[in-house]
C-alpha cells in the first residue's frame, strides 16, 4: 500500500506470507479484523485468512463477490475465522476489497464462538 495509507477494518488486503517450511513466501489475502482506532495507533493490523480452498472447515464460511462492498474476487473464497494472525501494517501489498457490514457481522459471531464457552454452529455455507 502507498505511505501513510492505512487499511481499514474489513477490508482485504494482499500479504505476504511465510510458507510452513520457512523456504519461500506467496502473497495470500487476508480481512482486516482490528478496529480503526487500533489500526490508527498501531503499527500491526489483526487479520483472519482467506482461501480459494472451498472445503468446509469449522468456524469458516464462504464469499462471493456480492460480499464486497469494493472491488470483487475472481472465484468463491472461504474465509477461516480460526486462522487469526497479527501481521506489521508495512507489509500489506494492497488493498482489493472491502467486506459488506452483514458480511463483517458473520466473522464477530465466529469469532465469539471461537472464543467463547458455548457450542454454536461453527461451520457456515
């Protein structure tokens, strides 16, 4: 991202990241999870992973373009709310989308159950 641009929460950004080996790195998108006031006043962004995998997984759930509220995804992605990263602002690429609020919504609930004490339906369409 240029200088002094700072990603918002619910966006997608473009990271690079470290394959499991520690060999090589590919760029991957990642949703914005920290919150604007955070993200204002400190130097990382917490994120949670995208994939073009579509399997299901627990406390995941898939996206199309009609998601976005800016910009779009060249196929389906599944966002994995259990796949949760602090990552240095400075090393976002770019940003290519924002998520829809009811969208963002869906990753709080995951979240929570995630977190939380209680059973509740993890896996997600």
């Amino acid at each position: 991202m240029k200088p002094g641009t700072m990603p918002n929460q619910r966006d997608i950004v473009l990271v690079p990241i470290l394959f499991t080996d520690l060999t090589s790195k590919r760029r991957r998108p990642v949703v914005v999870v920290s919150n604007n006031e955070y993200n204002h006043k400190a130097d990382d962004i917490v994120v949670v992973a995208m994939t073009s995998n579509l399997k299901a997984a627990v406390y995941s759930f898939t996206i199309t373009s009609a998601d976005l509220v800016i910009g779009s995804l060249r196929k389906p992605s599944r966002i994995r709310v259990d796949k949760v990263y602090t990552l240095a602002q400075s090393i976002v690429v770019k940003k290519f989308g924002q998520l829809r609020e009811d969208s963002f919504n869906r990753i709080r609930q995951l979240l929570s159950a995630l977190v939380g004490e209680r059973q509740e339906q993890r896996t997600q369409p």
